[in-house]
C-alpha cells in the first residue's frame, strides 16, 4: 500500500462507519503501473 494510502486509511474508516447505512462501497482493484503486471519481488515489499 502506499504511504498515501496509508495515512487515509483512518479517515476512510471513519468515513465508512458514519455513511454505512447510506452509501454502498465497492472496491476497484487499480494500479499505479497498469502496463506491469508482475508481483513486486519481496525484497522490494520490505524496502518500501
């Protein structure tokens, strides 16, 4: 995930508790890189 991703994290779960009843949520698989589409080596996941 990146750090963006990370530090809304809380913002969007409040988000969601507060519009549950209201709003449908459906997650969209996305990607910054849509033209590469090899998993990140492991080594790489842990640098990051």
């Amino acid at each position: 995930m990146c750090s963006l991703c990370w530090d809304f994290s809380k913002t969007w779960q409040e988000i969601q508790a507060r519009l549950a009843t209201e709003l449908d949520i459906v997650y969209k698989v996305g990607g910054l890189a849509p033209d590469f589409d090899e998993p990140m080596a492991m080594s790489m996941q842990k640098f990051l």
